[in-house]
C-alpha cells in the first residue's frame, strides 16, 4: 500500500499511517510497520502514538534500546501515554534492567490500577530480582483483575515453586492448564514442582506430556528422567539421560544422576565413569571454590571457608 492510497478524509496523515503500522505489526510485518510510523513521525513528529508504536514495531525486531528511546520520546510528548510506558517496561526487561522496568510498570499502574498486564509485568521483573514475595502479590491482582490470564497464573506458579510453596504452586500451573492445555512450560514447571514434593509418580505423567509436545526437549528430559530415577526406574532414567547428554555433553546434573542410576544397578565402573565426566566437568568451579576458602582460611574467616569448601562437596556429591 502507498502513502497516497490510504484515506486521508478522517483524519491526518500522521493518523493514517500510524494505522497502517499497527496493522502491519500486527501482522508480523515489522519491518514494513516501522517504516510507516516512521512516515507519521515525518508527517507530524509532535504525534506521540506514532512514536509509541515506532518503538513497539522496533521491539518486535530485537532492537529493544531503540524501542526505549522512541518510546521515552512518546512520553516526553505526552506523559500519560499508557502505550508507551507498557512498551518501554517490555523493552527494558529484555535488556533485564527490572529496576526500571519495575518503575515504568509502576506508571502504568498509575494511570490505570486495573491493567493486568502491567501488574503481571511487575511481577515478573521482581522475581528476576529474586523478590517472590512480591511478585505472588502482583500476580494475584493480575489474575484477580483477568481471571484467565495465563502468563500470569504460569508466574505466580513459578515464584510459589521458589518459596517452596509447592502445594499453592502446582494450583496455579494447573489452573493454567485448564485454560491452555497445551502449555509446555506449565507442564514441565508443574512436573518439577511435584518432584519437589516428593509425588514422582504424578509429575511423571506431567512430564510425560510435555515429552508429547516438545519430543528430546533438555528440560523434559532432565527432570523427568530424575523423577525416573527416584521411583527406582533406573533403566528407563539413563536412556533419558543418554539423549540430553547427546544434546549436551557438559550437562553435569545428568551426568551424576547416570552415575547414582549405575550404581543403583550395580554397574560400578559404569558409575564411576559419568561421576568422572561430571567431575570434569565442575573441576574448574570445585578449583574456584576450594581457591576461595583457603584465602578465606588465610583471612581467618573460618566459618565462610567451610562454606566455601560445603559447596564444592556439594558439587561434587549432587
């Protein structure tokens, strides 16, 4: 479509072709949309639409610090753009500041309390900080707000799962996969969520669909050929474990739970021959480590040496 094709009659060109970049993004064109926010910026650069939605289409391309900049340019033209602060907190998480991110949700917010997705946005960025907490909270109200709000029920799942509160969390991953049954990752979250809670025969059925979805998945793989290996499934633990190893050579967490499978079957050298690649594999953090205490020793810090010295048996001993 051209410039001069569009229908100008009811409403500007900067209107009109900030439409047509909508459409376009929407489209999945994102190149061809940025090329006609652009051309509303030029038809009237003072339309702060047209540079939110320049940012967005950028976005959509990877080009996240250019999205920020025309998206702080939409602001500065008009501080109350919703659209801009939604698509600037987006941006800033890719690059993962979530400081920022946090803030400019908190914009959002502001102009309007009842925003899901800002909300779960919110979330999302504190988890990152390690804030779980805080992100179950903002979760809650995202969910509260659009009770069928998937990423939200799949975040507010996966910080329960990091408070250990694993009951409320397979809740939340379940309540997910009522609403999309074909959810990979609420499967594998709520397989390893019952790992976790020592129900392996369940997270194993779990597992086992999402094996359907995503076939030679790593994730897949891994915890469900723990959870195999926890019911005393050891064969079936290692052929699991054979094929991301395939994928991975250097996955030190499959190489041990082959090793514990062996010697379950009594096939020692066997045992003892993925411990070794396991140990290969860690000697450079096991050296870091055993470095660190003995300065620590040095320093007299005896209780952080033990600490240190805890977690290079801790590697070694997974």
């Amino acid at each position: 479509m051209s410039a001069t094709s569009l229908d100008l009659s009811s409403e500007g060109p900067a209107e009109a072709y900030s439409r047509e970049g909508v459409r376009l993004s929407r489209s999945g064109r994102h190149e061809e949309s940025v090329r006609w926010f652009e051309r509303a910026i030029s038809a009237d650069p003072g339309y702060a639409p047209a540079w939110a939605g320049l940012g967005h289409a950028l976005g959509k391309l990877g080009r996240y610090q250019d999205e920020i900049d025309a998206c702080e340019h939409a602001i500065g033209l008009d501080p109350d753009l919703v659209e801009a602060w939604v698509n600037k907190a987006f941006a800033l998480g890719r690059l993962e500041r979530f400081e920022e991110k946090i803030e400019a949700c908190d914009q959002v917010i502001r102009a309007d309390p009842a925003h899901a997705p800002a909300w779960n946005a919110k979330g999302h960025a504190l988890g990152e900080l390690g804030r779980f907490e805080e992100e179950v909270a903002c979760s809650d109200i995202a969910v509260s707000l659009r009770p069928r709000y998937l990423g939200a029920w799949v975040n507010r799942g996966f910080a329960l799962m990091k408070l250990k509160r694993n009951r409320e969390a397979i809740h939340s991953f379940r309540q997910a996969l009522r609403i999309y049954p074909d959810y990979l990752s609420a499967w594998i979250n709520c397989g390893i969520t019952l790992i976790q809670d020592g129900r392996e025969a369940e997270a194993i059925r779990c597992l086992d669909r999402a094996e359907e979805l995503s076939p030679g998945n790593p994730r897949v793989l891994f915890w469900k050929g723990l959870a195999l290996s926890r019911r005393g499934r050891f064969g079936e633990a290692i052929r699991l474990m054979e094929g991301l190893v395939d994928q991975d050579p250097r996955h030190a967490d499959a190489w041990v739970v082959m090793s514990n499978c062996y010697f379950m079957l009594g096939k020692l050298d066997e045992s003892v021959r993925c411990f070794m690649v396991a140990y290969g594999i860690d000697k450079e953090d096991i050296k870091s480590c055993i470095s660190e205490s003995v300065n620590l020793i040095r320093d007299g810090r005896l209780d952080d040496a033990i600490r240190s010295i805890s977690q290079a048996f801790g590697i070694l001993l997974r």
